[in-house]
C-alpha cells in the first residue's frame, strides 16, 4: 500500500517526504439579466438599486456589489524585463503562457462560467487590512468598483481572500471572524429598511448594518485566523447556478489548531477537525488553498514549517515536514494538484510520491500558478513578478512592478500583485506592461483574489 494512502485512515499521523533540491531542479444564466430592473442614484459610493422583484438569496443576510463603476483611474506604464531569464542582463520575451484575452467559455450551454456573467465578470478582492476593509477592483477597467467592512466592528484586519465559483468572495478577519459578500448585484437583499439595495460602487464604504450587499458574517473567538478557501461546488444546468458551495478556513487559539468547513450559503460551520502535532507559534496555519477535489492544504510559517492537507469526505489530515532553509509565505495549487511553497524559494509537492522539488528562484512571498503545461508559477519578489517554470524550476521570466506582495491570475491572463501598502498592479506577461490602481488604504491580501486559482486547480478550466 502507499505510504501516503495509508495514512489517510489515521489522524495526525506525521507523513515522512522526500526532497529533491537544486538550483534548477459567478455562474448564472447566458443573458446576465439582474432579478429586477432598477435605477441608481448618483450618490458617491453608494448606489442604491429599486428592484420591483426581490432578489435572490439562500439566507436572510446582506448582499452586495455595485451597479456602476466610480473610482480613480488606473495609471499604464511599460515596463522592460530587468531579467527574463537566469542570466543577468539577458532580454528575452517571457513565454506566453496562453493569448492576453478571454479564455474560451467551457460552460454548459446555455450556462457560462464566471459567476453567470463570463469571463467580463471578473474582479479581484483586495485586503486593506489597516483599513478593515476590502476592495473589489474591475480587472478590465482597473478601478475600484466596491468597499467593504469585514466585520461589525470595523477592526478585523483581513487578509486573505478567495472567490467561488458563483463569483463571490469570503475574506478571513485575522483576529477572527468570516464574512462573505456578493459579487452580483442581483443577490442583495433589503435588510436596512431603506427602499432598493444601498451599497458601495467605489472606494467608499457604508457603515456596517447599512450596506445590503454582506452575504453573511460568521463570528470565530480565534487568536489568528488566516487561510479562507472556496471548495468546488456543483454546477445545477437547470438553473445555470453553482450549488452545494462550502467554504474552508482555519484558526488558533492558544495551542489548538482548528480547520473549518463552512456552509457557503449560510456562513454556519458544518464539520471541523483540532489538527494536532503543529508547532505552536503565533500565526498557526498561514496559507491555504484546495485541490482539484476540494481538498484543503495548509501551510506553516515560522518555526516547525508544515504542510497539511484535510480530507473534504472524512476530515482525516496528514501532515509532513516541508524542505529545511526558508520560512514558506505563500502557497498554491496547480492544474496537476502539484501543491506549490513560496518564499526566496519554490517548492514543489507532488502527492502521489510524497516528495518535494525545491529550487532557489529569487521570490519572496505570495505565489500562483497559470494554467497549461507551458504555465508559469508566478512569484512576487519585492519589486518584480518572477515567472518560474513549473517543470524545471528555472526562472524564465523576471518584470518589474512598482511593488508586489500577493500574487493572483485574473481570466483574461494578466497577472495581479497588491502590494503592501496601496497599490494593485496587472501585469501582462506578453511584453511586461504594467496598469496600476494606487487607491488601496493600507493593503495586504493574497491568496486566490480572483477565483482563478479554485477553477484551475487540478485541471479546471478558469472561468470569470
């Protein structure tokens, strides 16, 4: 029998692993039409919908996105590879991975990927975690089109994000606490007693209780509360809609470390596991991320490195000792489940074997992978965006940006950085032009931002 499959029966088990290291070694139907029609007013951030017909939604809580776009214009710049390949001062093109475009819908007829709206429904969710808010950015137009607080409080500092298949997003409160928020307009509900739907439409936010579009929060009594996760749902051609959506998570109190699985329509927990065997620090679990089969993988960061992984079906989890040398930041999963490490270095895991692949490539902290055999693993790194080859670990390509910190894909092919501070960053990875939003307050976010990284993981095909 396997090592590795023969360790899923037990729980804590610590599964011993390989390493080879080296220097080069939303879904809706087809016409997009909201429930109702309605009219926004002219209010700056906030739009407020009339809707003859009420809205749909799976529970009782507050909704949201924004009907109209208001925010501060993106900034184009051109930029030229400080590095496109190992050697210094060598210019080269980086690979193309796949045409700076739509990607080809895939969806069931009449149904389209992307939240129901194709890939044109794409946005990324940033943190801005001294804020306590988080910021929804029109990855076409580069502008920020929703704010949001996190929590009723106001003072959860959010990092991660991650975006379902059905197109909206959950954001992890570091000092406890989940909230989701509606991407569509079209699944708000009235709640404030206020006619129509009152919610943001640019860098303004409206006080919590106020704004419609909050899906549901969920409250966690957790010291730190960092990785968030979208599993797969199951797509209903019937109703071209996404169903049966759950939602990972993880925290720690004290030294217990617990992951979560959450009802995505009702934010209630649904099943959980205390992992045992985890070096207590202060973050617990850093990073997360799910598999083709809606698996959970988690990694630590600080002394005792870790990788684990919980079982959907049986919340069994395993758990192995990462390669020695860099504390791992971030974290992904590729189209061949290859669960990836990210720090200066780049650290493959192949599940199947056990065994990890390692090499120096010059990143520093978040990290994603595109799509296809030819996909690159892209690293933030500071000021640059690094390209790695995830067959050979070699660096193939190295642009720069004006700062980068996590790192997400959106559907059209651009790659996105936010950095620590105010600015998100798209990149194209065909001639290394840069567009910039500077409008952030005090951001810090990675993890799967755009939902790219959900749909593509294990060989699904990403979807807006």
């Amino acid at each position: 029998m396997n090592m590795m499959r023969s360790v899923l029966s037990v729980q804590g088990r610590v599964a011993e692993a390989c390493v080879v290291a080296g220097a080069v070694l939303l879904t809706g139907c087809n016409d997009g039409t909201p429930n109702g029609t309605g009219a926004a007013d002219g209010t700056a951030g906030t739009v407020t919908i009339t809707d003859s017909a009420s809205a749909s939604a799976t529970d009782g809580a507050t909704t949201g996105d924004s009907a109209s776009a208001s925010a501060t214009a993106a900034t184009s710049v051109s930029s030229t590879a400080a590095d496109s390949g190992s050697e210094a001062g060598e210019t080269a093109p980086p690979p193309v991975v796949f045409d700076v475009g739509v990607l080809p819908d895939v969806g069931v007829p009449p149904c389209e990927e992307g939240g129901g709206k194709g890939p044109e429904f794409s946005f990324l969710w940033a943190s801005n975690s001294s804020q306590g808010t988080i910021s929804k950015i029109d990855t076409q137009t580069v502008t920020e089109v929703g704010r949001f607080i996190t929590r009723p409080d106001g003072a959860g500092d959010p990092s991660r994000t991650s975006v379902s298949q059905s197109g909206h997003v959950a954001v992890a409160n570091r000092v406890g606490g989940v909230t989701k928020i509606y991407a569509d307009i079209s699944f708000c509900e009235e709640s404030n007693g206020t006619p129509g739907i009152q919610t943001s439409d640019d860098s303004t936010y409206l006080p919590w209780g106020e704004e419609e579009c909050v899906a549901w929060h969920t409250p966690f009594n957790y010291e730190s509360q960092r990785p968030v996760a979208w599993a797969q749902g199951t797509l209903d051609t019937t109703t071209c809609s996404y169903i049966n959506e759950r939602l990972w998570t993880a925290g720690r109190v004290g030294n217990n470390f617990d992951v979560l699985l959450l009802d995505g329509d009702t934010g209630v927990v649904v099943d959980q596991v205390a992992v045992v065997g985890l070096t207590n620090d202060f973050y617990g679990m850093y990073g997360g991320a799910v598999d083709g089969d809606g698996n959970f993988w988690a990694s630590t960061l600080g002394s005792g490195n870790r990788l684990i992984r919980v079982d959907i079906d049986t919340m069994d989890y395993e758990i192995w000792n990462t390669p020695v040398g860099p504390h791992w930041y971030g974290m992904t999963v590729d189209d061949q489940n290859n669960v990836w490490l990210c720090s200066s270095d780049a650290a493959r895991f192949d599940y199947a074997t056990a065994t990890f692949t390692q090499a120096t490539v010059g990143g520093w902290t978040g990290c994603m992978a595109e799509r296809g055999e030819d996909g690159l693993l892209w690293m933030a790194s500071g000021n640059s965006l690094v390209g790695v080859n995830r067959e050979t670990l070699a660096v193939d390509a190295n642009w720069p940006v004006p700062g980068s910190y996590g790192v997400s894909i959106d559907f059209y092919g651009y790659v996105w950085t936010v950095e620590n501070g105010n600015g998100a960053h798209r990149l194209d990875p065909s001639d290394g032009s840069v567009t910039s939003y500077n409008g952030l307050s005090g951001a810090y976010t990675y993890s799967d931002m755009t939902g790219y990284a959900l749909t593509n993981a294990g060989g699904g095909v990403p979807s807006g």
